[in-house]
C-alpha cells in the first residue's frame, strides 16, 4: 500500500503533510505504518483503515532511535511570581519544543504591572510584559520545519487582563502564542447586570473583608491594601465596568481571532475529579482542547465514529 492509496491521490495537501511531518528517513508507507503501530497487526488495520488515529507527535515519533522526541502533543507547565520560576519555565519551554511538544502556560499568579518588586526595579513590567519572554522562546526553538505551539492564558480577574487582551491588537507582538481569558461565572454575571467588577492580585484573595475600600477606589487604577489580620499582606485591585472588558474581549476576538474565552468556572464543574481536594487544572494545551494539570500532557488521538457503526 502506498500513502497515495490510503489518502488518495488527489490529496496532495495531505500526501505533502505525510511527507514532511510524519515520514522518516524516506520510509515507504509500509514502513511508516509498521513503525508506528509497533508491527501489532490490530493496531496497524486501525490505522491503515483509517478506524483510529494516533496524535502527531506518535505519528511522527515513535520507533525513532536516532533522536530524542517526545510521544505526548502538549504539555501545561506552571510559573510562580519569581524571577528564578520565570527563566526555569522558559528553560523547560525550550526542552519541551526541542523534543517536538507544545506548551500551556497560564500567568496569573505573576503580579501585575505597578505592583512592587524587592529588587532594584522597585515595580514590576507586570504579568503580560513576561508573554513576550515566552513568545521568544517559542519563535527562536525549531521543529523541523515546524514552530513550537504555545498557549498563554490568564485570569478575569487578574488587574493586568486589559493589557492582555489587547496585546494583539499590535500584530506585531505575541506573533508565536495562541491567547485565551479564564472567564468566571461571577463576572458574567457583572457583565450581564452592567455591574463593577474588582480585578485583584492574588487572583483568589478573598475581598470580603474590603468592601468599602474596593467599593471606594477610582476606575481603572491599580491601588494596593494590606491585610492587617494577615501579617500586613499586601494585594492589589483595580475597578472595572465589567460590560466594557467583556466588550473589549469580544471585539478584540472579533478583530484578530483572539483571545479566545475558556469558562474556567464550566470547566472545573464538569470535571469528574472536582471532589478530590488535591485536584487541579493548571492550564490547557496550545490548541484548549483539554484542560490539564501542572505537568499533564495531551495525546489527541482521533477516532473514526462511523467506522464503528453497524446495522444502521
């Protein structure tokens, strides 16, 4: 059998994306089919019937020897607000591409811009001047013809989000990353009763203690408080009208495609683990088909449904 057989001759876009992403070393198809099957016969029908589909990274990769790879498509790696979490995370955003995986990473937990910093800066860039940190490492690590895909995501309710969902509205940043918001139940519910909403940093500090202090601070400005009743802790939070960033939102995605919106609050409520304390998303793939924890990996493999039907 020829790969001309199994796509069909007519297919030169699929033919041309066999050839350049999946095939090795100029294997025949035959080849390529007993590589990535493992020569398991079943497995190898499957495929050559087009009944199920392994993900990219074991179409192209397994059974190689030659180089490291990897067999998993993307992987959500976390961030921490430190220096030392930022440039560990690029390192392993590297290694991860070099390999030929995608990448999620969500950057709530780094502090917005203003906020203050123990070191000779004295403030922070803030949250989403570190996406073109990421977006670098993206552009400058190649897959053989391939880019590494990255997803970069943040919460509603971070004071930075406004900066974030318009950084693609300069076609020249962020040209390596896809975008998305974390958007919550609660902020819908301000968007769709034109209320104020208080972005804050830590993203899940609780505000109750605050409510005239956050009810009294101007529009759009990032104002800091401490916590007395917890060793002086010092937040953030910014007042916004909730209806003009969910319109911002949406234009923006109108305009360029992006961010997109992942209804975080729908996503852990439909999870299958949300009563086991020690669970938790951390992020999702380049492409949000799956939610996933600090360090899950993603293998998208595909299933031919009508294959499996019988008897109408």
């Amino acid at each position: 059998m020829t790969v001309e057989d199994w796509l069909g001759k007519d297919n030169t876009l699929g033919i041309s994306i066999w050839e350049k992403k999946y095939r090795h070393n100029n294997e025949s198809f035959d080849e390529w089919l007993d590589r990535v099957s493992g020569k398991d016969t079943d497995v190898r029908n499957l495929i050559q019937s087009k009944a199920f589909l392994f993900g990219g990274r074991i179409l192209s990769n397994r059974g190689i020897t030659d180089r490291k790879t990897t067999l998993s498509n993307c992987y959500v790696l976390t961030v921490e607000d430190s220096i030392e979490s930022i440039y560990q995370c690029c390192s392993d955003i590297a290694r991860t591409y070099s390999y030929g995986g995608g990448v999620g990473v969500d950057i709530s937990k780094l502090r917005p811009r203003g906020a203050f910093v123990n070191n000779s800066a004295k403030e922070t860039t803030g949250a989403v001047s570190f996406m073109k940190t990421f977006d670098t490492v993206t552009s400058t690590i190649g897959q053989s013809g391939r880019r590494g895909a990255l997803m970069l995501s943040i919460d509603v309710r971070h004071p930075d989000v406004e900066e974030f969902i318009n950084i693609k509205a300069n076609t020249d940043q962020i040209t390596s990353a896809n975008i998305s918001v974390r958007v919550n139940d609660d902020f819908m519910s301000a968007v769709e009763h034109d209320e104020d909403y208080i972005l804050r940093w830590p993203c899940d500090v609780d505000l109750s203690k605050f409510t005239k202090e956050y009810k009294d601070c101007p529009y759009n400005t990032l104002t800091y408080l401490e916590d007395h009743t917890d060793n002086n802790k010092i937040f953030y939070i910014k007042k916004v009208k909730a209806r003009d960033l969910f319109n911002q939102l949406v234009k923006n995605n109108w305009n360029y495609a992006e961010p997109g919106i992942l209804y975080w609050d729908q996503i852990e409520n439909w999870n299958k683990k949300k009563k086991n304390e020690d669970f938790e998303y951390a992020g999702i793939n380049p492409c949000a088909e799956e939610p996933l924890v600090a360090g899950g990996a993603c293998l998208l493999g595909a299933m031919n449904i009508s294959y499996y039907v019988r008897d109408k």
